[in-house]
C-alpha cells in the first residue's frame, strides 16, 4: 500500500506566484524629503495634471456653456401670442370670472390660465378649446400665418388648380 503524506497543520509561509520576491519590490518614500530625494537623483518624476485639485467637474468650462448658447438659439419654444392673452383675459373680466373660477370650469390648474394670459404658456389647442367653449369667445390661434392676397385671388396656393393640387397619376379616357 501506498504511503500518503498527512497534513498535521496549516503552512503560513507566503508564496510568491509568477515574480521573483527580491526584484519586485520598490520603495515607496515615506516623506517628502524622500520625494526630493529621489527627484534630485533623477529616479522619480512628477507631472502636473490639468485641473486637478478643483471640485468642479471635467466636463463643465467655457466650452459646455458656448454650447449651450448656440442650442438655445436652435431651440426657440413659441409661447401665447399677446392677443391671444389679451383676448382670454378680456373675455373673463366680460363674464366677472377669477382666474381660478375659470380655471375650474375649463378643468385646468389656476397657474396655467394665468400663464395664458401672462403670455408664458405653450400654446396647448386643447386648452385653448376648452377656453373658447367656456368664454363663449372665438379666441386667435397662434401660428397661423395669413395667406397672400395674390395666392387668394389665383384661386388658391401657387401651383394647384381650383384648389385642388396639381399631380398625381395622368387621367384615363
């Protein structure tokens, strides 16, 4: 039979896996003397990073804030033309309504009828519905531009006929 080696305890030496103990170890000064040191004989070399030892982050700077300028010119939103306000507000002093009594017969928060006739308000064609049904008024749209007398007299807009668009397939007879 066999003999087979038994373990009588645990083996707390350190192992070393894949590196020579003696060649990997480099000493870390512990000062900045030391540091000094080591920089005057040329061993060890720092770099300054840009930057750094600020709490602001790396990716606010002039350059995020020139493009946000330049995105806010793209972005323009329409708000409530000033007749359209003028108009809402004139229709509910006509009916002796508060902004907020409006505000619960249209179903609508009281903030966004005063946004409306602040001007502040994104035009909302549901809102603007709900207010002409209850101020009994025909209220002006926003963004509707009007049409040129010229393309009215010509029967229409420029390149139909009667009205109707010009194309499609030819006719068969």
């Amino acid at each position: 039979m066999p003999s087979v080696p038994v373990l009588s305890g645990q083996d707390f030496e350190p192992v070393n896996v894949g590196r020579n103990a003696a060649s990997s170890r480099v000493t870390v000064p512990k000062s900045a003397a030391g540091v000094d040191r080591l920089k005057a004989m040329g061993i060890l070399s720092t770099e300054k990073k840009f930057g750094s030892g600020s709490n602001s982050s790396a990716h606010s700077g002039a350059n995020v804030n020139a493009r946000k300028i330049e995105e806010s010119d793209e972005l323009k939103i329409n708000k409530v033309d000033k007749s359209l306000s003028k108009a809402i507000q004139q229709a509910r002093m006509a009916k002796k309504l508060t902004q907020k009594e409006l505000a619960t017969k249209i179903n609508e928060k009281p903030q966004v009828v005063g946004e409306y006739e602040n001007g502040k308000a994104v035009p909302n064609a549901q809102i603007i519905n709900k207010l002409e049904r209850e101020l009994g008024v025909k209220l002006p749209r926003p963004g509707k531009k009007p049409v040129d007398a010229a393309k009215k007299a010509a029967g229409g807009v420029a390149g139909t006929r009667g009205g109707l668009v010009a194309g499609g397939p030819p006719k068969r007879r």
